[in-house]
C-alpha cells in the first residue's frame, strides 16, 4: 500500500522520518505535499485507541508472557481497526478545499502508531494506562495513483467514527478472551471479569479530575462536552520524561493493585458475563432498540450499538455476517452530506414500515368522524377572545402591560383554527424552536376543558415531559409511560368511555411502538393532536395528515 508506494518499507523507523513525513516528504525524498507558505496545511491526524482500564490492571499484575500476549491483543485491535477505517472512511481531497461533489474512497493510509502505558500525572503522579496514539499523515492516492491530500468520512453525526470506536474495543474483548481471561459488560462495551467498579476508579485519577472540574464549569447544570473538553485542557499537568524503567513502572502499579486485593489469578478465575443472546438475536435486539426512538437509522449506528453489546463472546465476523443476513432490515438510501463526505447507508424495518401504513390507513379513514372542540359558527371571534383572556392573563402575572400588547402569530392562529374546528380523530401541528407552539398548546388545552375534555400530555423523555407541562394538560407522562398505562384496565376504560384530548410533544421523537399505541388508543379518544417541531429532520411528518403552522 502507502509504505511500499512512498518507498517506506526500508526507510528508518526514527524521529528524522516523521518529520520528513510530517513536513510533506520522504527519507528517499520522494514529495507528496508542496507546504503551503500560510503554514496552515494539517499534517496529520491523531487518532488515538484506549483500552477499558480493566485491560491496564491485567498488563500490570501479570507475568512478562502473559503481558507481552495482551499487549498484542491491543495491537491487533488498533491494527484491525485502521484498516477498518481506511477500507470505508479514507477520501482524497479533490477541488478547491476538497469541496469535489463525488468523493473518491481511496482505501489507502499511511500511520504511524505510538503506544503510551501512562496516563497524563494527577499530582505528579501518573495511573497506568495503556493507549495507542495513531498518527495519520495527510497524504493518499488519487484516482491516477498521484499523491493527494486526505480527509476523513466519520460519518452523520460522527456516527461511523464511533462506530470505529466500538469495533475496536469489541474486537479487543474478543481477543481478551481468547487469553483465556473472562468478560463482563460496562458502560462503555467491557472490562475484565474479576476487576471491580471500585479497583478502576483507584487507577482512573484523571478522569476524575476532569469530572470534578468539569461540573465546577458547569454550575448548577448539567456537565456536557464543552465542560469535558475545557476541563481536560485547564487541569493537564506537564508530561515529565520518565526516569524509571518500564519494568520498574509494571512493579509499581502491581503493588498498588495488590494492596487493593486485586491479584492477576483473581481475573483468571472470575467469571464473566453470560451472554444470553445468539449473534442473530442480538442483532435484532439492537435493531428493536433503534427502532423504538425513530423509523429510521443509518447503518453505522447499528453497527455502533451491536459492538457495544457485545463483550468479546462473538467475533466482530460473526456480528458482521449476522446484520448481512438480517432480514427484517430495508436499505432505503444512502445519505451524502458532500460538504463534509459524510456519506451514511439509512436503513429502516419491514415491522416500521407496516407500522407507519397501518397508522397512516388508520389516519385516513379517520377523517370527518368526530365533533370539533369548537362547535360555534365565529371560530376567528373565539380566537381573538381566547387572545383577549389570554393577554389579562399576562398581564395579572406582570408579564404584559396592556391587552392590545399581545396578539397570536398568523401560525399560532393557524394552528388554533385547525385543532379546534377539525372533524378529523388526527390533528398535526408543525412549527420551528421559537414559534410560539407552548402558547398555542396552553389555549388549546384550556378550550378543550372548557368544552369537557380529559387532557393527557405526552413526551417522549422525562425532561421533555417537564416542558410540556406548561401547557397545563391535567396529566403529563412519557410515552412509554403511557403505552404501560394502557395496560391497565382501569385506565383504558377511562380513555375509552370520556372524551380526551390526547397532545403527543415532539412526536417526531416518539418510538413507533409508543406512537401506534397512542394512536390505536386514540380510536377511542375525540381529538389527537400531535405536535412536531423541526419537520426536516425526521422521516415522520408523513403521518401528519394535517399540518399548520
């Protein structure tokens, strides 16, 4: 590949030789990037591979055999996983920025790999913590063999480099295994059988230290990445050479596990995790996960999630083969966001599919079949009555100083007009962040009580479930909190036998499941309304039947 075609393979594997392949040139100085004189062409990306600590605490307590083995189990995952990424994420950049509408997959890179066993010092001191930093230069082949500038495909919403991520680690628990060392899965794929919660927290120092520091960022709220990504920057201590040998290093973090009671033979003797899923199974499951929180997904997250549930029990062939020959899977399109080459296969499910006709039958036939809320023959002198209560409202709460203040937006009124007045069972209502749609709820709402109706707000989070409670529905609850409900008895016989009014919020975020079960309820039920912001994003307005706003 690369290494042969810029004559690497008898150049010096040296310091000299990666600046000359970081500068734009080889050792034989063979060219393949002209530097510009702006300084601002990138060299190279770093893409670095980290064991779950559990790994780290193996290498530590083991023997010099043992820990040689599962070194070249971490390198035979990282070397698996680049050439992962460079057979369906590596692009030649062609055009002006690499802005070339088609991109050309030219299956080749060039990677320097650099294997790290410490992590950054907390308080001068380091945890051990095996890493591989792979140093991707910014070169490839062009369709004519000539030599080009790279870029990388990660995919929609970075799902294909996560995706890169998951096989990695799976494909490490698999080769742990095959060490004859058990699994158990974690949060974020696996770690070792017999290697506590509590023994991963004593060598992971410096994540704690950016977690704390993290929240101290963020206050009162919730720590995301930015406060990760500030943390890790504020709290990094200098890297110091180091002045002892590796050997030297090995005995030490193995005194620190012994004095915790973690011994290598407690991990040979543990016993993992057992996995009660077949290949084929837990590929399914993986699809019926995704499949719960939208009609569809790209292929990459699919892979993503059946990595991530697998702990080393089936080799990532098997994983592969079993989604290939899934045969509840659709392959509808394949997504090109040609800015950025992120190109993503968007697959969906035969089960979704009879799922959406089935609502969409049921929407249709459901049309001109009920009362309207609003049965009177002026519906724009409700409204602009319903504006007038609206605005003494706002003005007893000392939000608004005068009743010709406030007026609904030709949306708001547009999506009053159709929820109030429509004969349909189903009522879409689609409006941008910011339109005004919790004000058109709360009227809604309050001239269906008016009018004797039962209101039921549905979201499809807890937290979203705290914002549509604003709109003073007299039950707030999730989706799937609702779908459980109806299990009840009781409760079906309350939807069945009085008149509700039923809001789905950000419906475009239910599971189709919880949104069939909403709907097949709503059979029963006066009025539906669902309501779905950001209709660009989502598959899903097709069920609207009707939309304003």
């Amino acid at each position: 590949g690369m290494v042969r075609e810029l004559q690497l393979d008898k150049a010096p594997i040296n310091g000299e030789t990666l600046k000359g392949l970081l500068d734009g040139h080889t050792p034989d100085g063979v060219v393949f990037k002209k530097l510009k004189n702006t300084g601002e062409r990138r060299p190279a990306t770093d893409l670095t591979f980290s064991a779950p600590k559990s790994v780290s605490l193996a290498l530590a307590t083991a023997d010099e055999q043992m820990r040689q083995q599962i070194l070249e189990a971490h390198r035979q995952a990282v070397r698996a996983t680049l050439e992962k990424i460079e057979q369906e994420s590596v692009i030649a950049r062609y055009g002006k920025g690499g802005g070339e509408t088609e991109a050309y997959y030219s299956k080749k890179m060039l990677a320097m790999t650099f294997e790290h066993y410490d992590s950054r010092p907390v308080d001068g001191m380091s945890d051990i913590d095996i890493h591989t930093h792979c140093l991707v230069m910014n070169v490839t082949q062009g369709r004519n063999g000539e030599f080009k500038a790279m870029q990388f495909d990660w995919g929609k919403s970075s799902e294909k480099i996560q995706m890169f991520g998951a096989f990695y680690r799976s494909k490490l628990a698999e080769n742990i295994r095959g060490l004859g060392l058990d699994t158990y899965k974690s949060q974020h794929n696996f770690e070792i059988a017999g290697v506590t919660p509590e023994h991963i927290a004593a060598f992971s120092r410096r994540t704690e230290q950016i977690q704390t520091e993290a929240q101290k960022l963020a206050g009162e709220g919730s720590v995301d990445e930015s406060h990760k990504r500030m943390a890790k920057f504020s709290t990094r201590e200098q890297k110091v050479k180091a002045e002892m040998a590796i050997e030297e290093f090995w005995d030490m973090n193995k005194a620190r596990a012994h004095e915790l009671g973690l011994t290598f033979e407690d991990m040979k003797t543990a016993q993992g995790q057992a996995q009660e899923l077949g290949p084929d199974a837990l590929v399914q499951s993986c699809i019926d996960e995704l499949s719960q929180g939208s009609s569809v997904f790209s292929l990459d997250k699919l892979r993503r999630e059946v990595y991530n549930s697998n702990y080393g029990v089936y080799s990532t062939e098997e994983l592969d083969e079993a989604i290939r020959n899934n045969s509840e899977l659709v392959e509808l399109r394949e997504e090109t966001q040609s800015k950025y080459y992120s190109k993503s296969t968007v697959v969906t499910t035969k089960a979704t599919i009879e799922r959406e006709y089935y609502m969409i039958q049921l929407l249709k036939e459901s049309k001109g079949t009920q009362k309207p809320i609003y049965e009177g023959n002026d519906i724009e002198g409700a409204i602009r009555e319903l504006e007038r209560e609206k605005a003494r409202e706002l003005i007893k709460s000392g939000r608004l100083q005068r009743v010709e203040d406030f007026q609904y937006s030709p949306g708001q009124r547009a999506a009053l007009r159709s929820a109030l007045t429509t004969t349909d069972q189903f009522v879409g209502i689609i409006g941008a962040a910011g339109a005004g749609k919790t004000t058109a709820m709360q009227t809604i709402v309050d001239s269906a009580r008016r009018a004797g109706y039962r209101t039921i707000a549905i979201a499809p989070s807890h937290s979203a479930v705290q914002e549509v409670a604003d709109a003073g529905a007299d039950v707030n609850m999730t989706a799937a909190m609702y779908k459980e409900k109806l299990k009840d008895p009781e409760f079906l016989s309350q939807i069945q036998n009085n008149k509700h009014l039923i809001i789905v919020d950000e419906a475009a975020m239910v599971g189709d499941t919880s949104l069939k079960a909403v709907i097949d309820s709503g059979q029963a039920v006066t009025s539906t309304v669902l309501r779905r912001p950001r209709p660009d994003k989502s598959s899903r307005g097709r069920r609207c039947l009707q939309s304003v706003a």
